[in-house]
C-alpha cells in the first residue's frame, strides 16, 4: 500500500491487473496519480492502456494470482513495459519465484 501512494505521483499513472491485491487499490487511491486497470492477464488490453499512459508509467501485477492460482505472462508484459519504457512492480505475495509448468519444465522468472 505504500509504496503505490508514495510513487503515484502527479502526471504519473499506475495500469494495474484487475485481480490486483486490495492493498493496491488502497495505495492507489492515496496517490496522485492516474489509475486503470487492464482484464486480467490480457497483453492486448495492457498494450491499449499503455498507449493511453502519460508521465511516469508504473504496471502492476502478480506473479502468482491468489485467487485462481494463475501466474502472470510475465515474460511478455516485461516485454511492453521496455517497448512503452514503463516500469514494472511485481507483488510476489504468492509466488516462490521458479513455477513448474505442467510439462514437467520450470519457468523461472528474472
């Protein structure tokens, strides 16, 4: 929570995933800052809401979704915040860095 009301700052604006942890919202709503939220884990909404971006541009997400266990594309949206030079901030609350994926492979995330 603090640490998105310390950054929002004015002229800035903050794209977050819709299933974001509540926390974030609260930080959010103490910022100055502009807020919008992209449908979870979708790269093409993320890409419209990241051209629409002003300032300083921070993207939100989990790596680890608590609520449906999902993980994040993280490899393709690090991949836009360099092509819109947005900064990414990862909540890894639920996450132990490396996910096996169902092949029997491990993903293991920079």
């Amino acid at each position: 929570m603090g640490l998105f009301a310390s950054l929002g700052q004015k002229g800035h604006t903050i794209i977050y995933d819709e299933l974001i942890h509540a926390s974030v919202h609260d930080g959010m709503k103490m910022s100055q800052a502009s807020t919008f939220l992209f449908k979870h884990n979708d790269l093409v909404h993320l890409e419209e809401r990241l051209k629409q971006a002003t300032g300083v541009i921070y993207v939100a997400v989990e790596s680890i979704y608590s609520m449906d266990g999902d993980d994040a594309p993280l490899v393709d949206i690090v991949s836009l915040c360099k092509k819109y030079n947005a900064n990414l901030i990862v909540d890894e609350a639920h996450a132990t860095g490396i996910t096996q994926l169902g092949n029997g492979s491990c993903k293991n995330y920079p």
